[in-house]
C-alpha cells in the first residue's frame, strides 16, 4: 500500500478539533514500524499521509495522531484526540492487536487527566 504526503481517502479531523494544541501523548509497545501501522488504520477506514520519510499522521473524523520511529523499537505518537472519545482511541489501538499507553492532557497542557493503558 502507497501512503503518499498527499494521504489516503478517508475521515478528515473536524474543524473544531483541527485549531486545538497537541492534548494526546502515547507510546506503542513491541509495535511494527510507522508505515505498517499507518497501513492497518488505513484498512481500518482511517485516512493517512506521510509527513517525512519515516513518520506517518493518521486521522479521523475526532482523532488525529502522528506516528513517530524514535529507535527502531520504539513508537510514539502524539496529536489531537476529542477527550471524550479518548477511551475509544485505547479500544482501536487494542482492536488492532497493539499495546499501549496514552496520556490525555488538558488544553494548555498544564495538567494530565487521564492515563490509560492496555
């Protein structure tokens, strides 16, 4: 599968969500790289664009989320999740059989509310 700079059909990010700061922070354990799992959101109805070489940014209609190598076995990822569907990010991430964790901050990223893992 080709994931270009110009994307993937799919869900864009809602305008309300797409002025929003970064409020979503997590890490992939034991995860295939970026492109593999830029992929598998693809098959799973998301929209996904390179955005370097090796980085990939998935979204939906109230998430979107940049995957980043920073070794080669370790995934990050960072972006804008609607708080009230965050739990809803972790049911996804374990739908597609990855372990994770995710940080949930507030607006101005002064306070974390919520932690989740699976």
């Amino acid at each position: 599968m080709e994931i270009t700079s110009g994307g993937t059909p799919g869900p864009r990010l809602a305008d309300h969500l797409a002025v929003l700061d970064n409020n979503v922070y997590g890490r992939l354990s034991h995860a295939p790289r970026a492109k593999v799992l830029a992929e598998m959101f693809v098959r799973a109805g998301w929209r996904a664009r390179a955005s370097s070489w090796t980085e990939y940014e998935v979204e939906h209609e109230w998430v979107c989320i940049e995957l980043v190598e920073p070794s080669p076995d370790e995934r990050l990822f960072s972006g804008v999740v609607d708080p009230s569907r965050v739990d809803e990010l972790g049911a996804i991430l374990a739908g597609l059989g990855l372990r994770y964790s995710i940080e949930l901050w507030s607006d101005d990223r002064t306070r974390l509310l919520r932690e989740l893992a699976g």
